[in-house]
C-alpha cells in the first residue's frame, strides 16, 4: 500500500487559540456543550481523519491558570465524552489522555478497554506524566514528581497496562448456551507484577477488543521522553517549528525503536500543525490577524507563565520587552526550551511571542493556502520530518471546516491522503500491526515446537 498522510484531529471544544471563544463562529460555551463536540466528531470523520485527540489537564485550567479569559479553565474528562462520542461515529478514532502520574495502572487499562470495545476497536491512549504543582496539590501531594522519576514510573505503567491488557486471549469467550461453557479458563491469565512502582496481581476484567487492545499514543521530547516512545509508542505527537528539528526528532526516534528490535514503520511521527487556511494568502492573513487581536493581554500572560515552568510570572514586565531568563523546572521541560528558541530566533517581545504562540503554544503555525499548506505538509511527509499529523485548528468549528473542505482535496488531489477509510478500527487506519497477545503467541511457539 501506498504510504500515505495519517491525520489526528486535536480539537478541544473551547478552541485552540487562547482567544477563539471569543470569535463569533465559535460557540462560548464549546468546552462542556456535548452536542458541539458531536458536530466535530462528525466533520473529523467527513474529513477522514483517522482520530479525534483531546489532551487532558488535572487542575483547572491550562498548567492552573485563572485568567478570566481563560475557556479552557473547564471541561470534559475525555475517555467519558469519547465514549459518548463513539456510537455516532463509525469510523473516526479516538484518542484520549491519562496520566501515569496519578492514576492507577488497572484504572488506566480497564477505562481505556472499555473505551475500546464500546468504540469497536477506535481507542487510542496517550501517555503522559502530567506535570506542575498545582496539579500534584489535588493528589496528596505538594510538589510534582521529578522529571526522572515520572518518565521510570511512566514506563513501568504502561508495562503494566500491556500486561493488564493481554489478560485473556483473543478466543478466549466462547459463549456456548448449549454446553454452558462462556469462556476458557485456560486463556485467562495472572499480570502478577512486582515493580518499583506498582504491585498489580490481575487480571483485567474487560475483554480485548477487534483492534486488539488500544493504540498507544506519547508526546515526550526530552531524552527521557523520546525513550519511552521509542520503547512503548505507536503514534507519536511532537512540536517542531523547523523542518531540521523535526528531522532530527524523527531519525532519532526511529533509530531508537529500531535499536530497542521494534519495527520503525510501526511508530508513526505526526507533528502538531495550526493552520490558518484561506483562499488566497491575505484572507489567510486577515484570520490570523482578527484572532490575535482578541486576544487579553491576562490571558496571553498567563499562557507565557504556564509554558516557561510556572517559576516565572511576567506580570510587571514591559511586554514590549524581551522574554527574561526563566530557570528550569521539573515540569514541561521541552516545552520550556521550545518556547525560549521561538523567542529568541524570533527576537519577540513579551507581546509578539504570546501572539503567536497563542495558537498552538509552541506547535508549527501556518498562514496560507490550501495549496501552500499543502507544499509544506508534503515536504515534512517526504522528506523524514513526518509520517502525518496532528491538526490543531485555532478556532471552532471554522477552521476545522476549512482544513476538511480546502486542504484535504489538495492532499487527496495529490495523493497523499486517503478519499476513504481502509479499516474498521484505528490500527488499521493507521497502517498498525494487530498486536499479538503474549499467551497466545507462546502457546503457539511450544506447539511448533512439538
């Protein structure tokens, strides 16, 4: 099969751009109105997407903000919303965000399987480590975790996850009314995990799914990030504002996965875009800059506050001024350096750089044609920087619409993307191998070798 363009739809219902609730497209109650959500999902799966994503935050607001302006202060637990969501879909994936941090592994792997067999094999899970301390204060705690120690514990929890996932067999319901047999016992299996973290005996009560269990998902891009993807990723989300950096990423993340005896065509690289699409490039312009002036300067403080650590509080500062030295935290640390490389290789004031990172808070943001979006889409895709990508449009429904009903012709036009789903469930969209269950693939091994 043809490699083609693989697209996520990240489409939180009170908009990407800190100020897009404000837009008069957008509805201002986006964040917690069902039935918007409803209307994305259905124009995500007119469009093709293979999956609807919705990051997830454990404190209100973004990193704990309070800005009055702030629409993502509140909203939907996103496994709850996907499930409502996935009966009125039939083919769009959904991916959602848990935290290892502060979840429990068999909490984590039941939600999400049952996530998956609602959703018939649609589920996706990404992993992260949550950070910030106002988040760690609603968990018994009053500091977060070091970066080291959250990425050990990371790993240790999706190795359970796995484990917990693999508990029966593929076969193992027979459901028999006439011989009273519902299941083979023989195919049920014990996790019996002792870790440094977790202690989880199992096994799961949820059964697999037809994708066989779900789609993991990881966005980490420091070292100990890139690590766990490279080592438990199948879909990647990564932020780059040049194609170099993006090249690198992605060489470097299939390197690893191929060191570690994983299949690099199996860890698919799909970096966050934000695009503004018009019909000729200053009507692209134009929405750009109609967004940006609805922006509170509050709210484009308190978006910097929570991007560079948490440490440093720009109230006070001449916005007009460059960006000041922030020390490093324990917290989004390659996010932090991101958001200082954009403001010194842009040479942006206070002012400019929340401007502009107010879309995508630090994701690629283009200004342009659907041919133009195109050009750039097709040269990260061909030229090892991406495997596809995960689309945040600024505002809702919008430029949602406008990315389904301009750009995606352009790429179909060229071939890049596909005109209709290949598959059922999300790993078949996707072009992901069905994941063999371990018992299963065991019993087959001593059987050959009898």
């Amino acid at each position: 099969m043809t490699r083609k363009i693989r697209l996520g739809a990240f489409l939180p219902g009170g908009g990407q751009h800190v100020a897009s609730w404000r837009h008069p497209d957008q509805p201002v109650d986006g964040a917690t109105s069902f039935e918007f959500h409803k209307q994305l999902a259905l124009t995500a799966e007119r469009g093709l997407f293979d999956a609807y994503f919705l990051a997830d935050g454990l404190a209100v607001g973004f990193g704990g903000a309070r800005e009055g302006g702030n629409a993502r202060v509140a909203g939907f637990e996103p496994v709850t919303l996907f499930s409502a969501l996935a009966p009125l879909t039939t083919h769009l994936g959904f991916i959602a965000t848990s935290s290892t941090t502060y979840e429990e592994p068999y909490t984590t792997a039941r939600k999400f399987a049952s996530l998956d067999l609602i959703s018939e094999g649609r589920a996706g899970w990404n992993v992260v480590t949550t950070t910030g301390d106002l988040t760690a204060q609603n968990f018994n705690r009053e500091t977060q975790l070091p970066h080291a120690e959250r990425y050990r514990r990371a790993a240790e929890h999706v190795e359970v996850v796995r484990k917990l996932w693999e508990s029966f067999e593929d076969d193992a319901f027979i459901r028999n009314k006439e011989s009273g047999v519902f299941f083979d016992p023989t195919k049920l299996h014990d996790t019996d995990h002792r870790g440094e973290h977790f202690s989880v005996r199992g096994p799961l009560n949820v059964s697999r799914s037809p994708q066989g269990h779900p789609v993991i998902v990881q966005a980490g891009q420091s070292d100990d990030g890139r690590g766990l993807a490279a080592a438990t990723a199948e879909v990647i989300f990564t932020a780059h504002q040049h194609i170099e950096t993006a090249q690198e990423f992605y060489r470097d993340i299939k390197a690893r996965a191929r060191g570690l005896g994983r299949n690099p065509d199996h860890i698919l690289v799909m970096p966050g875009v934000s695009a503004f699409v018009g019909r000729t490039e200053a009507e692209a312009r134009e929405k750009y800059e109609r967004l940006t002036s609805l922006i509170v300067e509050e709210d484009g403080i308190g978006l910097l506050n929570g991007l560079t650590g948490g440490t440093l509080d720009l109230h006070g500062y001449d916005l007009d001024g460059p960006l000041p030295p922030a020390p490093p935290t324990e917290g989004m640390k390659s996010r932090q350096a991101l958001i200082r490389q954009i403001a010194d290789e842009n040479n942006f004031t206070i002012r400019q750089l929340y401007q502009w990172i107010a879309s995508a808070r630090g994701h690629y943001t283009i200004v342009g044609t659907a041919e133009q979006i195109a050009d750039t889409l097709q040269t990260w895709f061909e030229n090892e920087a991406a495997d596809g990508f995960n689309i945040l449009p600024p505002w809702l429904p919008t430029a949602l619409d406008d990315f389904v009903d301009l750009v995606i012709p352009e790429l179909q036009r060229r071939g890049l993307f596909r005109t209709a789903y290949e598959g059922k469930t999300l790993r078949e969209n996707l072009g992901l191998p069905f994941p063999t269950n371990r018992w299963a693939a065991g019993r087959a091994t001593l059987q050959a070798a009898e």
